[in-house]
C-alpha cells in the first residue's frame, strides 16, 4: 500500500526533511531538480500545505503555467501531469515507456483533465519525464 509522506504542516520539505524521508531516491529528486531548473527548461518548484488533501505538494511551473505536481511517498516520490483530450495524440506519439502510457490510458478523468502519474525511485526514467516535461511546456 502507498504512503504519501509529509503530512504535518508544521514541517516545511527542506532538502534535509526530503534527503531522510527519501533516503537513495532523494539522488533521484535531486538530479531531476538539477536537470529541469537549467535554461533548457527553466522550471521553478513552489512547495505548498493544501490543507484539502492535508499534505505539502510541489507545484512545479514555468512561468505562470504549471507543468507537473510533485509528492513524496515512502520509497518513491510521484509526478502527476494533467492534459487535455486533445492531447492524446501528441502523448501516445511520444518515445516514452509503454507502461506510462497504458497506466495514463487507465486513469479515470478528473473532470476535464485526464491526469498522468509516475512513480519514480530510479534515475533511468527521467528520460521519460524529460520528454513529459518537453511535450507539456509546448501543449496548448
């Protein structure tokens, strides 16, 4: 069963709280942050208490568009992605893993959007996620 971490509000997600929540998978966190706030993709990562879901989550923008949203679990953190009907094709076109997008076609819809979540605990997949990232800046 997944767990999702910091839940006190109290206890703002600092590099250190991530670092001993993550334990190996925070060298994950660390280089998709290192990756994703260079030029190339300029992102920037506003942590926030939504007291509705009673968690911090990380909203991870460029410049006023949110790109993914970003949670800690025990042993992984999770990106979820929301898109649009209209961008089906462009995601089923893009070189990513099978899995992602048979789990992304499963999801049930949240109103309007059709969310796309992954669990990472690796670095291989950030390949995938820079391709995510890549297609969601550019989606209209």
């Amino acid at each position: 069963m997944e767990k999702q971490l910091l839940r006190e509000q109290d206890i703002f997600p600092t590099k250190e709280v991530l670092k001993d929540l993550l334990g190996d998978v925070y060298d994950v966190l660390e280089a998709l942050e290192a990756r994703v706030m260079q030029d190339e993709f300029a992102l920037t990562f506003d942590w926030n208490y939504y007291r509705d879901g009673k968690s911090w989550l990380c909203k991870v923008c460029h410049k006023k568009k949110t790109v993914f949203w970003l949670s800690i679990w025990e042993g992984f953190f999770k990106t979820t992605f929301f898109f649009l009907e209209r961008h089906l094709e462009g995601i089923a076109a893009l070189d990513i893993s099978e899995q992602i997008k048979e789990d992304f076609c499963r999801m049930k819809p949240v109103g309007k959007l059709l969310p796309m979540q992954i669990n990472f605990d690796k670095q291989e997949q950030l390949a995938d996620l820079l391709k995510i990232v890549q297609f969601k800046k550019g989606a209209k």
